[in-house]
C-alpha cells in the first residue's frame, strides 16, 4: 500500500494525476476509471453538440436580451488594467449582470457589501444575486451565524445593503424590457455539501430540488452545477432532475471553478444516454471490456447524436434549433487566486 500510495504521490507531482477532485482530471485519471466514459465525453462535447450549430436565436424582430454571468470572485473586483494581472478581466455591457455566488471569502457582511457595492457601479439595468458556500452570512441557521460570532468574525444582527440588486434566495423575479418581452429568473444558492462550516448546504442524498422550480422560469441561477455538466463530477443529481422539469432557456452556475464554460442542452435521448453513462461508476479500464448496459449507453450517445444531426440540418435547416443553454460563468482560475476567466455573455 505505501508503494502504490508514493508512486500516486509521484504522479501527482509530475502533473499525470490530479491531486484533488477540484481539479479536471487527466487523461491517466480517466484511463484508469472509465476510458470508454472519456471517449463517450469527448464525442458528446466537441463533435455532437457542435455540429449542431447555435443551440438558440433570440426572437426575430426584437432586441436580444443581453445577459452577463459571473460567479467565484472570491472579494477580487475585475478592474480591466492591462497592468492588473491579479483580476485583468472588464465585465461586458449588458442589460442583466448575474453572479451566481461566492462573491467573498469569509462570507462577513463587510466582505459581501463590498463585493455588493462594486456590483451596484456597473452599468447593468438589472442586477442579480444569489449566495455561494463561501458567503457565510447569507446563511441564516443558528449554526453558520452562531459559528462566526463565536470566532468573533461578525456580532450583532447586521444585514447588507441590498439597494439597486436583487438578492435570490429561493425566490423567482420578472423582468421587463423593452417591446414587452419579460425573463422569469429564480435564484437559490443551496449546494450539496462540500465541507465542515461552509453555508447553504445540503446532504447529497437528500436533496431540496424537487419541483422546487416554478415552471415559467426562463433563467435558471443556482450556485452549484447539475450533475454531469461543466461540474467535474461535482453537481448535484437531484438538480439535474429538476431542470429536465423544467427546462430553462439558461441555467447559469458557478462553484466549480475548473468548470468555466458553456454547453448546449436539448433535453433529448441523446442527452439522456449522455448522462446516464456519466452517472455509472468508473471501476477501471478492464471493467469497460465487459459488455453491459455502458457500451448500450456510449451507442446510444452516437446513435442519438447521428441522428439528431441529420433531422437539423437535413429536415429542418439553419436557425432551427430549439435548445438551451448551460454556463459554468466562474471568473476564478481554478485555485489560482486570479480572475482569469472571462464572463459569460448569453443573448436571450
């Protein structure tokens, strides 16, 4: 056990393992999981969904609704200096700016009216907010305050100053634009539980999701990603089931740093065999060998895929298609401590 425990330490050091579950595994982790789950991944994401084109156009005729995403900024402001290579990003114009949570460290009031007020000098006419596990404060259970008043972190009953941006927390809102078009947008920043005293969390196996989401809901903003989806391995299962509920035009997200981008949802078989070969355990390479319901799922993926590519472009044509959307918008660079991640902009 120790040989094998200082040749996995050896791996790690050269780069050819990762040494923690937030970090993307490398193609020697996949191997020696799943390489059929590897494989499967990498068609689905860089051959299917591309040649699918633009999952979604905004409406003919009327203005898109410009929405900028944000999470993980941890109290860095991007500045946009040249010069500032600790936060170098400019956050774009937009008609609605969403951060997805952990805009602090600690989580103390300070910290979060300060991330809060850098929020309300941006441009944006909309402006929208929910909690991360690292925004203490936010979490009202006797347990999160009264862990952080005994480290003397915060007294008192303080409360921030919401003026100008609407904080979600298990809440939905409507907006208005112009030519009467209007985005239903709900909020909660819960995520599965990720370690000791860190706020909004729950256990994994008992998830609060279930039909939890108002139907209408068009924008989708939680702070944990759904299982299977720009989240490492690290989203929550019983999310995911609600947003095939529901089906949002944008789910946006952060938490899971390495996770940063965007992918296109259909909600369809293809997906569906996608996730369900994502969702079986990787017991190694040989395991992969034996034909099961895996090799059916991994078929299915190209199959589904196949064909939902040639009914697009063969039937139906350019600008036809009627997807949605994921984001992971964190600005944070993995564990860097930098902002090195762009913002995600989404025309709606």
């Amino acid at each position: 056990m120790k040989v094998l425990s200082h040749l996995n330490n050896l791996l790690i050091t050269l780069h050819l393992r990762r040494s923690e579950i937030w970090e993307p595994r490398t193609p020697l982790d996949w191997l020696l999981s799943s390489p059929l789950q590897y494989l499967a991944s990498l068609v689905y994401r860089h051959v299917l969904l591309p040649a699918r084109g633009t999952p979604f156009y905004p409406p003919r005729g009327k203005r898109p609704i410009r929405v900028v995403c944000i999470s993980d900024t941890h109290n860095l402001i991007p500045s946009g200096e040249k010069n500032d290579h600790s936060n170098n990003n400019k956050i774009p114009e937009g008609d609605v700016l969403i951060h997805c949570g952990d805009l602090t460290v600690d989580g103390t009031v300070a910290e979060i009216e300060r991330q809060v007020g850098w929020l309300k000098r941006l441009p944006h006419r909309y402006k929208i907010v929910v909690g991360g596990n690292h925004d203490s404060w936010l979490d009202e259970s006797d347990e999160i305050r009264g862990r952080m008043k005994e480290k003397g972190i915060e007294s008192g009953e303080r409360e921030v100053d919401w003026s100008g941006v609407e904080y979600l927390c298990d809440r939905t809102i409507e907006l208005e634009f112009e030519g009467g078009r209007r985005l239903n947008v709900y909020g909660w920043g819960a995520v599965p539980w990720c370690g000791e005293g860190f706020a909004l969390q729950y256990p994994r196996g008992k998830h609060p999701w279930k039909r939890r989401v108002p139907d209408e809901t068009d924008v989708l903003v939680t702070h944990t990603p759904p299982r299977h989806h720009l989240d490492l391995g690290l989203g929550c299962a019983g999310l995911l089931h609600e947003v095939w509920r529901v089906k949002p035009k944008l789910h946006v997200f952060g938490h899971v740093h390495y996770g940063h981008g965007k992918e296109a949802v259909y909600y369809d078989e293809c997906q569906q065999a996608y996730e369900a070969l994502m969702s079986r355990p990787g017991n190694g390479p040989l395991y992969d060998l034996i034909p099961s319901g895996r090799w059916v799922d991994a078929l299915n993926i190209v199959r589904y895929g196949l064909g939902s590519i040639l009914w697009k472009w063969l039937m139906l044509g350019p600008g036809t298609n009627n997807g949605a959307l994921m984001a992971n918008a964190s600005l944070m660079y993995g564990n860097s401590g930098n902002l090195f991640n762009p913002a995600t902009v989404v025309d709606l």
